[in-house]
C-alpha cells in the first residue's frame, strides 16, 4: 500500500491541480492533499475554502491543512513519497532543488508527475490575475472556484 502527499498553495486549486491529483488517484492506494497555511502570506482564499475547493473535486482524497515543514507532514500523515506536478522546465529547477533538499534532511522522496500538455501554462496566480481583470477563468478551474472569484471580482 503506498501513500503520497501532494502539497501545495493551492490558492485556488486550478484544473492542473485536480488532474495531478485524480492521475495520483488513479495511480496510488492513498494520496492526502496537503494545504501550506503559511502565517506569513495573504493567501486570496482562506485555508478552510482552499480544502473545501479541493474536497469538492476530488472526494477520493484526504485533505489536509498543514503549517512548517512538508517532510513532517508527509511523517504525520503516514505519506510514503511526495508527489508534484512539474509543468515544464522552471518547475523543475525548483523542484528539484526542494526535493533534494527534502530527501537530504527529511529523508522523503519526492516523484513528479508530468503536467497534462492542455494544463501545462496554468497557474494560479495568473488565474487570480485574470478574474481580477474580469476574465472568464471558467475553463481552466474547477465550477465552485470559478464561482468563488466572480463573486469576488464582479
Ligand atoms: O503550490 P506551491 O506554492 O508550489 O507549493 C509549495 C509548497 C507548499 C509545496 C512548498 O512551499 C513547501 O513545501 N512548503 C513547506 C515548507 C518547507 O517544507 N520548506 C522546505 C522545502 S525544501
């Protein structure tokens, strides 16, 4: 049996997000989606919308906040591996780097997930930056999000 953390901002969860997670779904026997509350940022959603978008679209996983290091919530969640999904080049200088730093001091492996081309220039940030200029971001996040950044943004 093989449990995988999939962390992230997810601020909002995009349709890149659900894809790597429902393709983790698909793949391993359990995956816990692992929301960072960082105190230090001001995220646009607060952590408890942030779980309820991802629970929404994906009701085989566990959703879970956490706060401090990835490695320690991978340990308390009784995750085997982390898994990320890499969108191209840039992703995987960083992620890398945050893996190898992971493994060395945390010693939890990371594995990464090819990012479906048709999801691959979408990110979060500029999907906030498209709503807030009234874009229609109706395709690329999940129906309640997109809901959720028209009712903010007009
Ligand atoms: O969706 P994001 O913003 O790319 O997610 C980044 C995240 C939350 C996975 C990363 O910032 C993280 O792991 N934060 C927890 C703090 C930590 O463990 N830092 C050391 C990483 S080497």
């Amino acid at each position: 049996m093989t449990s995988v953390l999939c962390p992230g901002s997810f601020d909002p969860p995009t349709n890149g997000h659900i894809d790597v997670i429902d393709r983790c779904i698909a793949t391993f026997d359990r995956v816990v989606v692992a929301i960072v509350e960082n105190p230090s940022k001001q995220p646009a959603f607060t952590v408890d919308e942030r779980k309820a978008f991802v629970a929404a679209s994906c009701p085989d996983a566990e959703v879970i906040a956490f706060r401090g290091l990835v490695v320690e919530a991978a340990r308390a969640a009784g995750a085997d591996l982390i898994v990320k999904g890499l969108r191209g080049e840039a992703d995987f200088a960083y992620e890398l780097q945050m893996a190898q730093m992971n493994r060395s001091f945390g010693g939890v492996d990371t594995m990464f997930m090819a990012a479906s081309p048709e999801f691959s220039y979408l990110s979060s940030s500029l999907v906030k930056e498209v709503a807030a200029l009234g874009g229609d971001v109706s395709r690329l996040v999940p129906a309640d999000v997109a809901r959720a950044l028209k009712e903010r943004h007009g």
